[in-house]
C-alpha cells in the first residue's frame, strides 16, 4: 500500500481501515501490529478492557463543497479525526469514551482555503481535501496514566525520547521541522502558544488540528500531550526521506516502552539512544574547545578518564606545560605565588642553616611566565574542585577573561603587573562526585568552558585473557546494567555519581572480578551509606549490587 493511498482523505476518515494502516505501520518501521505475539507484550496487563490497539476516529462532521469535488467544509475544524495507537481502554467506558495509558497519535493538517463568513466562529469553513501533512505526538489518555504511571514516571522514559531526538536532530534540522516536548510527561499543561506559531509557519493557511481551539477547554488533547512533531506530505502524499525516518523513530521508541522490540529485533534501541544522549568526547574535541575558550574544564563522574585526557593533551605541548594536582591544602600562596620560609646557609658554625624568607612562584605565575616567549602553553590542573578555588584565585581571578587581557599587581612579585598572554591555555579536570562542586563561585564559572565527560563503554582494547569474549561479555553486560540503572531511576543530580568505564576494564576476567569487589562495589556502597542517592534509584542499585557479588 502506498502512503498516498493512506493520507488523502477518502483513505483518512471513515474508510480508513485498520489493515491498512498495520500494512503502512509494517512497511515504515518493520514493526507488525495486532499478532498475537504483539498483543501480549504491547497490552501486558490482564485486569484491564482493552479494545483493538489501533483507534480510528469516527468521521469529523463535514459537508461536501458544491462547488468543487476537492474541498469539504466542516464547522468543528479540519482535523478533529485521527488515528490512534493507544494504550488502555477503562473497563466502563466504551469505545467512545476516555481511555489511560500512552498512546501514539496520528493527526492530519489540511490546508484552509477560505471561509464564507470570517467573522463568525460558527461559519463554515472550506478546507482542502486533501492533507498537506500530519502531527505526530505521543501523550497520555484523558483518563490517565493508569497502569503507565510507572513507565511515564521515571526518569528514563524521558532520557530515552531525548536520545532518540538526538538520533533524529539531523532530519529535523535540515526540514527545520517543529518539535515540543516536555520534560515530565505527568504534568498536566497546554502547549506553547510559541510552538504553535512554529506549526502555522511550517503548514502556511493551514488548520493543523482541534488542540489549540480546545487547549482551555475541560478535556482538550493539547494538554495531555507531552511530545508533538510536524511533518510535511508532498504533491504526492508521501513524506519525504526524512519524515519517514522521523515517524519510524517515533515509532520505535513507543513500542520500546510498551516493551514490544519488533520483528527478529534483539538489540535495544534504548543503548543507541543513551549514547547519542551522551556522546563520547575525544582528545580532538577538548583541543578544538581549548583553542576557542583558552580555560576549560572537564567535568564528569569518577572512573571517566578525564585525567588521562588531561595527560595526553599536556604531552602534546612539549615542554611548555606544566601541571599541578589540587588538594585541600592548596592556598593563594602556593598556587599564585606569596611569601613562604627558606633555609640559607650563614649560620656561625660550620653547616649551619639559617630561616630567611622570599617570594616563591606558584605554578600559575610560573605559566604565566613560560607563555610570555609566545608559544603555546598549557597549565594543567587535576582535580581542580578539591580546593577552595575562590580562596586559592583571590583577585587573580581577573587574569583568567577569556577576551580580554588583564593587568594585575602581584604583591612582592616584580615591580611590573602580570597579565596572561593569548598563548597560555588552562585545562583543568573536575569530579562531579565530589561535594564541593556546588560551592564554586558564579564568578569563576563564567571564565571557564565546561565540557563534560559521560561513562562510555569500557575500552577492552587491551585484554590478554584467552577467553576474550567472556571479559569482553562480562564487562559490557555489567556496566550497561549499572549505566541503564542510573538512567532509569536516577534524577539529574544521581547522574553526576554514575560510575565511569574505568570500573568495567580489565586484562583479564580474574582481573575484572577484582575490580568490581575491590573498587566498583566499595564506589558504590558508599554511595548508598552517604545517603546521597535518590530513593528509587537507591533501591534499584541495593538488588544490582546484590545481583554482582554473587557472581564474583
């Protein structure tokens, strides 16, 4: 079946049949509605009325256009029909009636040609009768969530469908295609007028659908929907390439939260979108950032090789780099420069020392100083968060403008103001797990570019075992599981603990035992002593932790 034969509007409205739509759905996205082995997973729950899971409305009220066979008119606004992929059904309710769950939902957009009376919201309308487009959204039954408040209610659900728009950006970047979505689907609000708008400039002189005229009504779709996208119909009724791509996505990522993979389908889709959602970062990029914002910070939960870029990058700069890791104890004095004791000789007896005190350079005036022969210098700071970074900048702070070059007197160094030059680059790398990642000033955020790094799958490059593939298995299978865990049930602040790929590398699989019992699992309780989890994902992670130690 061709997508014209489905999107002109004989096919769309009372003729639209079921079997057609699965043929169109099958053929888009290789998914197959309504088989037996579909209908178990897609409608898990047994305590629940479920009718058919595709729904087509009934015919909008319309009246033939005498004046031309390719027009309708309708006083309730083109639109108001739709075809539904849903999720529940209330066992009272009828076919009619409000129904729970998520549902995938299928809008046309007809073009308005004109009106016979323009000041009267009851006139009748003409509109094209044939669509020009379609919306596709995702949102929640007038009735609720009913048994998907738990699905729609973690974190996850809403990580994954930004994944997945991270997948799509492409394709709606180049159509320039309007996308809403909120961040919690439970919320109960309208659209943006604004998106709106974006919609009416995408479809010129057109009526998208009933949402807006009924978005202050009791009972409108508008705010029921956390998800809506806008897609173009050709001359022909075909989407182009990239709607195709758009709706296949849409529709992938429905049926992986109904827990339906589709046909012959064994990977999750879900692992593609946290990695499009957290994307590697390479040397080459820190470098490319480096060059543009001259201080930058890597910031990342523990185990994310920050050090070890921080490491290779310093290499590269060959002898003009000099490197300094924070501790509690730094001050102004040693990280700036100050005055601090020294022992000389001059005592009156053979060896004897003498205490004396002069102006010792920190390793930021030393920098300072290696930059000004006009080479590219790097100033590489580890664990920049360790110290109290205000007191340790003082007021050289201002040396550290990204577009400007400040002059500062240092007190008892040189008679002349130090200023840093255009060729000193400082990189610093910052754990996210530490605490006092909060307390750093506003001031000195706005001078650094922040970059962060997000656990990526371990790098098994370098396994000696002969039984590569366990380690190899065994490693994956384990940090995919904690990863997928904090994604899941963690809030935004839990992602800042998530454990990095270093965890889950190893040489060999006694090794790698001995990493998880040795430094992963101790990571880890930690974490659920201190309290600093969030109580869902806090539960979750007790089983995950229980589940690893009886395989070690």
């Amino acid at each position: 079946m061709k997508e014209q034969e489905l999107f002109s509007l004989g096919r769309w409205d009372d003729k639209v049949h079921k079997e057609d739509f699965k043929k169109w759905i099958t053929e888009i996205s290789e998914f197959e509605l309504l088989n037996s082995k579909f209908r178990k997973k897609f409608v898990p729950s047994s305590d629940v009325a479920f009718s058919n899971v595709i729904q087509i409305s009934k015919k909008p009220e319309v009246e033939k256009d005498s004046d031309s066979p390719d027009r309708f008119k309708s006083k309730k606004g083109a639109g108001a029909n739709f075809i539904n992929i849903k999720g529940s059904w209330n066992s009272n309710d009828d076919q009619g009636a409000k129904y729970q769950g998520t549902s995938l939902i299928f809008f046309p957009c007809y073009e308005q040609l004109d009106s016979e009376d323009n000041n009267s919201k009851t006139a009748l309308k003409l509109y094209s009768k044939k669509p020009i487009g379609i919306l596709i959204a995702i949102g929640l039954g007038t009735a609720g969530a009913g048994q998907d408040a738990q699905l729609v209610g973690n974190p996850g659900h809403m990580r994954r469908f930004n994944g997945m728009i991270e997948t799509i950006k492409p394709s709606i970047k180049e159509e320039n295609i309007p996308l809403w979505w909120r961040k919690d689907p439970l919320s109960i609000r309208t659209i943006p007028q604004s998106f709106f708008k974006q919609v009416q400039d995408f479809f010129p002189n057109a009526h998208p659908f009933a949402l807006e005229e009924r978005q202050e009504a009791s009972g409108g779709y508008g705010q029921y929907l956390y998800a809506v996208a806008a897609l173009k119909l050709g001359e022909d009724g075909n989407l182009s390439q990239d709607g195709r791509s758009i709706v296949r996505h849409f529709l992938e990522f429905y049926f992986r939260e109904r827990g339906y993979r589709g046909k012959d389908r064994k990977d999750d889709p879900a692992n593609r979108w946290y990695e499009e959602l957290f994307p590697p970062i390479s040397e080459q990029q820190v470098k490319d950032i480096l060059k543009t914002h001259r201080n930058v910070i890597l910031l990342g939960p523990p185990g994310t090789k920050k050090t070890e870029i921080l490491s290779k990058i310093s290499k590269d700069y060959k002898g003009q780099s000099i490197s300094y890791q924070f501790h509690p104890s730094v001050t102004y004095q040693t990280f700036v420069g100050g005055i601090q004791p020294l022992l000389t000789e001059g005592g009156k007896e053979k060896n004897d020392e003498k205490m004396g005190f002069h102006f010792a350079k920190g390793p930021l005036l030393e920098a300072i100083e290696k930059a000004s022969s006009g080479k590219e210098t790097l100033l590489a700071l580890d664990e920049i968060n360790r110290a109290d970074l205000s007191s340790v900048l003082g007021e050289a702070i201002q040396l550290f403008e990204e577009n400007k070059e400040y002059e500062l007197q240092i007190k008892n160094y040189k008679n002349n103001p130090v200023k840093m030059s255009k060729t000193l680059n400082v990189l610093a790398t910052m754990n996210s797990a530490d605490r006092s990642i909060s307390s750093m000033d506003v001031a000195i955020r706005r001078r650094f570019a922040f970059v962060e790094i997000w656990p990526q799958e371990p790098d098994l490059s370098e396994v000696t075992d002969q039984d590569e593939a366990t380690v190899q298995e065994e490693a994956q299978k384990w940090f995919r599981k904690c990863r997928n865990i904090f994604l899941e049930y963690g809030e935004e602040s839990d992602l800042l603990l998530m454990p990095g790929g270093f965890y889950f590398v190893a040489s060999s699989l006694d090794q790698l035992k001995s990493k998880f019992k040795y430094r992963l699992i101790p990571l880890l309780q930690d974490y659920l002593l201190e309290n600093r989890l969030s109580y869902n994902l806090k539960v979750e992670l007790e089983f995950y932790l229980q589940e690893l130690e009886r395989n070690l």
